[in-house]
C-alpha cells in the first residue's frame, strides 16, 4: 500500500466517504485533496486506515463505516456545506 505514484512522487491517499451513512466507499490516489460535494466527502486516509480498510474488507465487510478506520473521525463533518 505504498504511496508512491509516478517517477517516485509521493502521493497522498483519500477516503472517499459518503456524506449520509458515512460509510468508505473507495480509496483514490491524488496529488491534491479532492473538492467534496453535496453527497460525499474526501478525508486523508493514513496508513493504519488503509491497513484496517484492507483487513475489514478482506473479513468480508463491505460496508465499512469511517469511524473503523479513522482515529480521529468526526461525523459532524459529514453535515458541513460545500462552497459553491
């Protein structure tokens, strides 16, 4: 699970974090945190939240909830606006 993209740049990973149940819905790679929107959320996924990710998932868990996998998960996040 490294972070390594390209020619050796690190890059960071997200969760992907749907914004009513507050469940992972994937893990991306980008050089920058992705704009959320009215219906998800993107927050840096460390890797221990990868690991436990990868291991809930490997347990047959398929609806993972983001506080399994971060420490420090906030679900107020999850009701803030989008600037638009």
């Amino acid at each position: 699970m490294s972070g390594r993209g390209l020619q050796g740049i690190w890059l960071p990973f997200y969760f992907v974090i749907d914004r009513e149940s507050g469940n992972v819905i994937r893990l991306i790679r980008r050089e920058s945190v992705p704009d959320d929107t009215p219906t998800i959320i993107h927050l840096l996924a460390p890797c221990s939240g990868r690991r436990r990710h990868a291991s809930l998932y490997a347990s047959g868990r398929d609806l993972i909830h983001a506080s399994h996998v971060l420490d420090d998960f906030d679900s107020a996040c999850l009701r803030r606006r989008v600037a638009r």
